[in-house]
C-alpha cells in the first residue's frame, strides 16, 4: 500500500512539473508576442515604434517587425 501511495505521488509531482515548464514556456511566447514592436524602415519618423503592424502614415510602406535587442529601454530603435 505504501509503495502504491508512493508512486502515485511521484506521478502526479511529475505531471504537474511538466505543466509548469509548459505554462511559463506559453507565457514566454505571450510576452515576445506583447512586446513586438514595428517601425518604418526608411525611418521617416526617426526612432519612433508601433505596437501594430501597419503602414508608415509618412511615406505609405510597411512596417516591419524591429528585434526586442534593437531597442533600448524607451523603446526606440536603433
């Protein structure tokens, strides 16, 4: 009976170790996803970022996608 209690408590410590790498590995992609930012490329507006994909309102082009290491902690780009 003990080596019952034993095993089903290692399996259940098991399974929820595994839910836990899951769940932080989801809110790791939620974060990347939040923190996207977007800028013009031919930089019409200078350091300036979106939120949104979208168009630059200046010269029409689309905004692309700008690396989290590009961006300092005000959120410009560089």
């Amino acid at each position: 009976m003990t080596k019952f209690i034993y095993a089903s408590l290692f399996l259940l410590l098991t399974a929820c170790a595994g839910n836990s790498e899951k769940a932080e590995k989801q809110e790791t992609e939620t974060e990347a996803v939040a923190e996207a930012k977007y800028a013009c490329p031919m930089k019409c507006e200078g350091e300036k970022t979106y939120a949104a994909a979208g168009t630059c309102p200046v010269c029409k082009m689309d905004l692309q996608e700008i690396a989290m290491a590009e961006t300092d902690s005000t959120g410009h780009a560089h």
